[in-house]
C-alpha cells in the first residue's frame, strides 16, 4: 500500500513462511564454522530522547554476543533498518530514512545507522464514542471527550492506547461489565500524514448491586454493618467496595478482608457480593530492640488483645526501658459501631524518666474519648499525674487532675513516606489548685510538619513548634510539664535536653516558653536511599526572653520497610566551637 495504510489495535503478526527462513538462517549462523568470530560496535545517529531509546531497546545487534560468528552480524544488520522503522512507529514517524554500514575494525566489527526520522503523522479527527448505556452516563462520556489525542495532535501510540484503557478501567469501576470496543483503529494515510481516530466502546447494560453478605463471627453484626454503604438497586460501583475494604482491614479484628463481586451469579443485573472476614490472632507480642542518640539502646515488649469480646473491645500493654526511661503503660478500648469514629479508653501507667537535667517517678491514671470533628480527630481526656521528682538538686512531688482537649489532622499521599503530606496539632490542658491539685496553670502548644515534593526525588520538609505555660506557681510543676529542646527530634546539633533557661549554678530547669523552628531539602539518589541537608532552630524560655539555639547539617536516609532511618550530623552553631554531634532516629515522616 503506496499512500495509505491502517494500523489496527493488533499488530500482525509475520506468516509462517517469514518464521521458517528467519529460522533457518539463524540455524545456518549457527552452524557456519569457516567465519570468524567476533564483537560489533554500535553507532546510532539523528535520534534523542524516547525514539532513541526505543530503537535501541529493538535492534536486535545490540544483542548480538561479543563472540557472534560474521555472517551472524551480517544477518541482524540486514534487520536494522526494518526494526528502527517498526521502532519509530508508535511515535507517528512512518517514513523514516535511514543510513547504514557495516564495516571491519580490526578484528571487530562497526554498525553505523544515521536515521532522518522523516515527517511525523499527525492527527486529523478523533472519533470517540461511547454506545448502549453508558451513552447516558455523563462521567462516562466526559471521559470519552477527553481522550488524551486530540485534533491536531502527533500521533503517539502510548496516548491512543492510554485513552483506551481509560474507557476500559471506568467500564470496569462503574459495573458495566459487558463492555466491549466495536471498533478500535487509527487510519494513516501517508500521502498527507495525517491519522484518524475511530474508538466505539459499546459498554453494554450496567450492572447494579445485589444483597451484599458479610461472612465473619466474631463481633457483633451491629458492629460490621456499617461498613456497607451500597443498598441493593444502587448502580455498581468500585469505590464503596474499596472503602469497605480499607475499613475493615485498618481495624484490629480480621487479618484478611476478600471482596467477591458475583458478576456470572447476577440476577436482573443485580451482582451479589460476598465479604468473608477471617479473624485476626486474639493475641499479637512484639518486642524491639533499637539505639537513638537521644535515648541510648532501648528495648520494648507490648502486647495486643484485638478482641476481648463480640463488642469489639480491645486492649494493649506496653514496657519499655532505655538509658533514660523505665515505663509500663496499659490501655483499654472500647469502639463506637462503624461509621461512627467514637472511641472510648482508659488508660494507666508509670515510669522513671531520667534525662541530664531531672529524675522523676511518674504514675499516671486516666480516661480518654476520641472522634473526628470536621476532618480533625478531637481527644478529650482527664487524668489523674502523680509525680515525685528531682530538677537541679531541688525535690518535689506534684499531684494533678489534667483535663486536656487536643485536636489533630494528617494529610498525606503515602502512609510512610508521602510525596506531600502535613499534619497539624493543637494541644490545651490545665489544672487547679481547687479541684485537687498542687498547682494552677494552663498550657497551649501548636506543632506542624510540611512535607513537599519540589521536583521528582526532591522534597523539601519543615516542621514548626510553640508553646506557653500559664501559672503562678511554676516551680511546682514537674518535668514533664516544664519546656526543654535539642536533640534528634528538635534542634540537631546539640544533645537531648539540653536547651532551656538555667539557674544561677548553671544547671537547666526548663521553661515556660517554647519556639522550634526547621526547614530541610532531601534528595533521593536511589530507591532507597537519600540524603539530606538541614537548619534547625530553637530554644525554651522564660516567658519568651532570650535567643534561638541554631543548629545546621546534613543527613543520611535510609527508606526501610518500616520507617525512615535518618543519620544527621549536625552543628551546633550557637556554641563557642561549633561542636559537632551525630544524631540517629527512625519513624515515619508524620
């Protein structure tokens, strides 16, 4: 065909005949034992980019072995010319013209192709239709009209076959299962260059939903019902089935959640779909063993009850132990049914805590109640502190009845590692002398992080902190609810806790006041590797007197399965010498 040419969805296929001399004169290569051996460079002229790319990942020389026979060679540059036209076609270039030779180079051999892609086919109309029901769902046709080749456009197989796809997936999501292309083609025309377009996808009825059957006995049904929120007669779709998915599977109850739409059991188009459930261990033991330059070597037991009764309640134990922490804590969890985000805990724990600069014994009672409000997940809780403590050769002891609200919201694209991502976090607690406690104050404390992708592999980080503590009586107040900073987590370049106002002998005694402040550039040079650079600023004060701790480094990452390994040295620019320090910490991003 001289002037035109059409180019369907199936490439053909060369006949039977074509395999058979192909055969034979590789075989004949093969065998052929008077030529020599030997290795063929490969120069390949007039192409960048994606079509240089695709010719190479097709000449067949390329592949040729470095010991391959000469009338091997001979054989697959006798190729090279049809394989780059083949290779130029899914980018619209059907009339290429190319410039070969093969010559001796010593005792190898040198392929030279200089190719002149020619004109590149452009497209001359688009017809693209959606025919039977789906004519009349507008989401569907929408998509038809936005199919990614437009008039005008070069012609590019990847976007026509894209564009297929998207009408195939959507077919797929919204239950018209019966879907099926009537007609599928670009049409060249060479003469002018120009292409037409024809898709006709006849999607056929769409399906709906049939009785939805959850298969599990270990909760109530009261507790698993809300997660189906399709009704029998509701048109089919994808996403409500997902989302009953990831409910179920984001709790502690099953291990497996397996979704079976029944599409060859559908009934009057109604798919019935089953939910089988397989039930989770009742019980889950973990134990950690870890090192931070913030804690030293540090090791963790807990223990997971995931259902103590039919009602979903729940519970788990935790003891860890570090260089500057003992700790046992417990908790009990009592749910909402589903979709209400209801949570109700009681909780109770004590430790010893040991940083440079205090010592306290820390027990601590209470109950909390969680649920989502406005996007945010709201916490009220109210416990009972009691904590006997040491800071800066000084004994106290305080008792506290702490009510605390605290609101938080997370938005990220991935769990571990998001590309972009942020999580906010406002906190309000306090106490009074009056309702049994040693001491009156009220504390507020804002923290956010930032996580965005300026360019692939390029992220830029930053995270914000501050806080204020309201009292009259501040020397009462323990540790744990005075204010210090630096180390790993806060201010790198300086060690754990080691910021904050100090007494007339020098020794830190934490503060009422809280800044911190950090902006870092990670780049990616592997898939899981990166490295990082960074500038971190802070400090606790006395009612916000004094100046910012300056801190300013660069980092390893390591992106392991579970979490990011970060290796940070750091300076600490604010101290006489500018000491440097080594920081070690592991966790998600958010």
């Amino acid at each position: 065909m001289a002037n035109s040419g059409q180019r369907l969805e199936r490439i053909p296929r060369r006949g039977r005949g074509a395999h058979f001399i192909t055969l034979a004169l590789v075989l004949l290569c093969s065998l052929s034992t008077g030529s020599s051996r030997a290795s063929v460079k490969v120069e390949l002229e007039g192409l960048t980019g994606e079509l240089r790319d695709n010719v190479r990942a097709t000449l067949s020389i390329l592949q040729a072995k470095k010991d391959a026979p000469e009338t091997r060679i001979r054989f697959l540059h006798s190729r090279a010319e049809d394989e780059i036209r083949e290779a130029l076609q899914p980018f619209g270039y059907y009339q290429p013209v190319t410039s070969s030779s093969l010559k001796a180079d010593g005792d190898n051999w040198k392929a030279r192709y200089v190719v002149d892609r020619g004109p590149q086919v452009h497209v001359a109309s688009v017809d693209v239709q959606v025919l039977g029901a789906g004519a009349a769902d507008s989401s569907f046709v929408a998509l038809a009209k936005a199919f990614p080749l437009a008039k005008g456009d070069p012609l590019h197989d990847a976007a026509y076959e894209r564009g297929k796809s998207q009408l195939l997936n959507y077919a797929s999501n919204h239950g018209y299962f019966d879907a099926a292309f009537d007609g599928a083609a670009v049409l060249v025309t060479l003469a002018t260059q120009r292409a037409a377009i024809v898709v006709h996808l006849d999607s056929g009825p769409r399906y709906l939903f049939g009785p939805v059957t959850v298969h599990q006995d270990v909760l109530e049904d009261r507790m698993v019902e809300g997660y189906v929120t399709m009704k029998p007669g509701d048109p089919y779709e994808v996403a409500p089935l997902r989302n009953m998915q990831n409910g179920l599977s984001t709790g502690p109850y099953f291990s497996t959640v397996e979704i079976r739409p029944e599409v060859d059991e559908a009934d009057s188009l109604r798919v019935p779909v089953d939910v089988l459930l397989t039930p989770s261990r009742t019980q889950s033991w973990e134990f950690g063993l870890g090192y931070g330059t913030d804690t030293g070597v540090r090791g963790t037991a807990a223990a997971r009850w995931r259902r103590l009764n039919r009602r979903g309640h729940h519970a788990e134990a935790r003891v860890q132990a570090s260089q500057i922490e003992y700790s046992a804590s417990g908790q009990y969890f009592i749910p909402w049914p589903y979709p209400s985000t209801r949570l109700l805990s009681f909780f109770g724990g004590v430790g010893y805590l040991s940083p440079d600069w205090s010592k306290s014994w820390r027990v601590a009672l209470g109950s909390s109640f969680a649920h989502s409000r406005w996007g945010w997940r709201e916490v009220l809780s109210l416990a009972y502190e009691h904590e006997d403590f040491t800071i800066a050769q000084q004994d106290g002891i305080s008792n506290l009845v702490l009510p605390e609200v605290s609101w938080t919201r997370i938005r990220a694209d991935a769990p571990v590692v998001p590309s972009n991502g942020s999580r906010l976090r406002l906190d309000l607690k306090g106490a009074h002398e009056s309702l049994l406690s040693s001491a009156s104050f009220v504390q507020l404390r804002a923290e956010g992080k930032l996580i965005h992708t300026l360019v692939p592999r390029v992220r830029l980080i930053a995270r914000g902190t501050a806080a204020r503590t309201f009292t009259s009586s501040f020397s009462k107040l323990p540790p744990t609810l005075r204010f210090v900073t630096g180390g790993g987590h806060t201010v790198r370049g300086y060690r754990y806790q080691s910021l904050g106002p100090f007494n007339a002998d020098g020794e830190i005694v934490g503060g009422n006041s809280l800044v911190i402040a950090s902006s870092e550039l990670e780049l990616r040079f592997l898939k899981n590797w990166g490295v990082a650079t960074f500038v971190d600023a802070g400090n606790a004060f006395d009612d916000f007197t004094g100046h910012l701790s300056v801190g300013s480094g660069i980092g390893l990452r390591w992106f392991s399965p579970i979490g990011i390994v970060r290796l940070d040295g750091a300076f600490g620019l604010s101290e006489p010498g500018h000491p440097f320090r080594v920081h070690i910490s592991i966790g998600p991003d958010l």
